[in-house]
C-alpha cells in the first residue's frame, strides 16, 4: 500500500526539516499549517474535525506526524487558553479524525516540557511523573494522558517523542542556544538564567527520529526521549563557541531561579526504532555559527 504522511507544522521549525527527508525516502507527504510557506500545501489549524476528515480521505492518509502547534513555553505565556485550545483541542480534532478515518500510524510531538523541571541521577524514563511548570508544558502532558488511555485499545499505531529543546539555524523562538550563538556573533556578553547541565538535541537529529519512529514497526512503548545522550552546561556551549572562532561570555542572571533538566533515557529510541542522535553540541554550535555568518540564521525578537 502506498504511504502518504500529513504533517503539521510545515511551516515550523522541525515540519519543514522532517518534509524533504520524508520525500528523499520515497513517501508522498502533506505539509499543513494555518501559516504559508514553501513546504505547506493545505492551510488550516486543526479546528474543524470534519475537514480534517475529509482532507485525510481526500489525499488517502496513512501516516501522520503532528509537529504543530505553540511550540515552546515562552510562546503565547500570557494566553493559557489559547494555548490549550491549540495544542490539545486541535490534536484532539487531529487524533479522532485519524482513528475514524483508518489513519495507520499517529505520531505525536510531544515535549520534556511535559516533565516540568527536574533532575535525576539516572536517566528519566517513560514512567517519570508528570509535573509541568507551564501551560505548555500541561498541554503536551494532556495530550501525553490522553494517547495513554487509548494506546492498544484503538486500531491506531500511537507513539509519543518527547523532544528535549530541538536547535539548530531556523529557529524563530528564542532560546538558550541561540542566545549564546547571537552574543557570540555580535561580540556582547549571553545574559542567561541559571541552569543545570541539560541535553540537547540538533534540527537534523530531531527530524531523523519523528521519520525513523512513523515507519517502525518494532515500538515497543507509547513515550519515546528524544536528545543527544550529553549532559551541556552553558560553559561547554561557550566553550564550543569559542571552538568555532566566536568567544562569548557568559553572565548569569541569579536573581532567576534555576532552571533543572537531567538526562533522558535515549536508549528506547535506539533499540526500537534504531535513533541515535549524530550531532554533539559542539557540532551543533558551530553550524549555527557558520549559518549566521552567511546571514542564515533568523533575527531573534
């Protein structure tokens, strides 16, 4: 049977990078959005549970990635409803069109953010509480809840990848990383908060894994960590800064709490799914680096 996979958020950070891997192997793939972009051919917002009917048996859909939605706690902060109706009403209208269409394979994006900050000895697994410090971060545990109480009881193939934060040239959002990288290209201090070592995981490792996790057929669990399996302080993101020919101080603001991420357990990935992420932040920083060089990163807020 031949595969045809939506995916929202084509116009965002990780859809647009998870298209064209999908057309280099083979699959037709459909890019939605309620944003215009080179890599969207349907714009919606996944409000409508009936037009999402009948677009998934209009154009035969069989597999699904769900990259949309507000992407990150300090997008929308101020406007928990809105954020609600987004990231759990429209994937909600997403996941019962799926299931009532004969959708295949349902792949969710969700987030560590579900966790809330935390910090263990021993890489967290799919079982760690959920305790989320952010309307985000509730959204994606929601959403995380409700694909639990219907993984292996609906014909639907579900898998949840809980990405730590994703990086790399394109990202719009502002985050830690690219505080850091623009600091460093404009020659001023990175004025940050405190935080722990973190993982991290690159553009390209992130959009490999939601590929590798739509068409396997050997996932044993619903939750999957999705990161590089290093722990990164923000010296080693200076360090590596540097390393690319860019120095950069770092200047922490401690009158901000501190923010705590520990290690994931990537190894599920690995064995079901054969995911290893392949860039280390060192890697990582100085292709940013080298992207805003050449003028391609994009200008922060």
């Amino acid at each position: 049977m031949d595969k045809t996979v939506l995916v929202t958020g084509s116009s965002g950070f990780l859809g647009q990078a998870i298209l064209p891997r999908l057309a280099a192997s083979g699959f037709r793939a459909i890019g939605l959005d309620p944003r215009p972009a080179a890599t969207t051919q349907v714009i919606d917002d996944l409000a409508d549970q009936e037009r999402l009917r009948v677009l998934i048996v209009r154009e035969n859909i069989t597999h699904i990635i769900h990259a949309g939605g507000v992407s990150g706690p300090m997008v929308m902060a101020d406007a928990p409803a809105r954020v609600v109706a987004i990231n759990v009403m429209g994937s909600l209208n997403l996941l019962q069109a799926a299931i009532e269409t004969g959708v295949q394979t349902f792949v969710y994006c969700s987030s560590v953010s579900a966790l809330g900050n935390f910090y263990e000895n021993g890489p967290v697994g799919e079982d760690h509480p959920l305790y989320p410090t952010s309307t985000y971060g509730c959204s994606k545990a929601a959403m995380d809840m409700a694909l639990r109480g219907l993984w292996k009881r609906v014909p639907l193939d579900i898998c949840s990848l809980r990405f730590t934060t994703i990086y790399g040239p394109g990202r719009t959002t502002r985050f830690v990383i690219d505080e850091i990288v623009t600091a460093a290209m404009a020659g001023k201090p990175a004025q940050l908060a405190p935080q722990t070592d973190w993982p991290y995981i690159y553009i390209d490792d992130a959009a490999d894994a939601a590929v590798r996790a739509c068409f396997a057929d050997s996932r044993k669990q619903l939750v999957y960590y999705v990161a590089h399996p290093e722990q990164v302080t923000l010296d080693d993101l200076a360090a590596a800064a540097e390393a690319a020919g860019r120095s950069v101080q770092i200047q922490i603001d401690k009158t901000c709490p501190i923010a705590r991420r520990g290690p994931l357990d990537t190894d599920a990935a690995a064995h079901d799914f054969a995911f290893s992420a392949k860039i280390g932040h060192r890697e990582g920083v100085r292709r940013m680096i080298a992207a805003a060089a050449k003028g391609e990163m994009q200008p922060l807020p």
